[in-house]
C-alpha cells in the first residue's frame, strides 16, 4: 500500500440478509466513513447496500464493483460504479483492490471472497460468519471489526 493514499475497506456479504446483519453491515460502513477510508464493496444490496449506507450517512465515500454492465444495477448508496462484466468473478478485484476485507455474515460469493483476500495476502475480518478459517480475525462487534482491520493493515504495512 502506497502511504499517503486513503485506505479501501472491502466489506463482503451476502445479496440478501436478516435485519441483524444489516444493521451491523451498516454500523460497519459508519466506523469505515469515521476512520477517513473509503468504502469498497459488490455494489448490490444486502450487507453491500447496508455498509454502503452507513458510510453515506457519515458523510463517507462508497465504491461499487458490480458483477454487472448495468450502473443502475447499483445500490443507491453507492458513488462510484464500477461495471466488471465478470459476474463472481468480480470477488477477485474486490479482495484485490481492498487494503483489508471485512465479512458481516454471507454465503459462498462471501466464502470465494475470503479465500481469494487470504490467498492474496489480506486482512480478513469476519463478524456473524458461519466459518471459522485459518487466518481470519474474529470481530465481536462491527467497532471492533473495523478497529481489527485498521490495526492489521497497519502491522502489515509497517
């Protein structure tokens, strides 16, 4: 990560979610807006929606990779839409172009994601997740997801 550049925080879960996941996806895109970096997520709804939300509501900015070659596919959170064409193949740019990943619950698009972020060298958080993965950092609130994250991409980045 190049110093002086704002950070981008992945957050990945599910298109679809029960309204405890969403309200913690959203607080998480609050604490991202707080901390100054910008948010980077599917660009759909579900977590990607609520996290996207949060971070507006803070005033913060959201980037959207949608699977999709449809802007108006995006969430109306979303600043940024950028379109892949790539259907899931899209996780591979997500968990790439993010500084750190933070998983709030999900399904197996969320699984690919976290494999491919570990695979690639990245902090993945994981907050309600139904997996438990070697190299993942639990979270015990969406607080303290985002604080786990910041910490690991500073450790990593020295």
């Amino acid at each position: 990560m190049v110093t002086g550049i704002q950070k981008q925080i992945g957050v990945i879960g599910a298109g679809a979610c029960s309204e405890e996941v969403e309200s913690n996806a959203e607080a998480v895109g609050r604490e991202i807006a707080r901390k100054g970096a910008l948010l980077l997520c599917g660009g759909l709804g579900g977590v990607m929606e609520a996290a996207s939300r949060g971070a507006k509501k803070e005033g913060g900015t959201t980037l959207g990779v949608l699977p999709g070659i449809r802007r108006e596919d995006a969430n109306p959170w979303i600043d940024v839409a950028i379109l892949s064409g790539m259907g899931h193949a899209r996780n591979a740019l997500i968990a790439q172009s993010s500084d750190a990943l933070i998983a709030v619950g999900g399904e197996y698009g969320t699984l690919s994601e976290i494999a491919l972020g570990l695979k690639m060298g990245k902090p993945v958080v994981v907050l309600e997740s139904k997996w438990k993965i070697e190299g993942t950092q639990r979270a015990k609130n969406p607080k303290e997801a985002v604080e786990t994250a910041f910490r690991l991409i500073e450790e990593r980045t020295g």
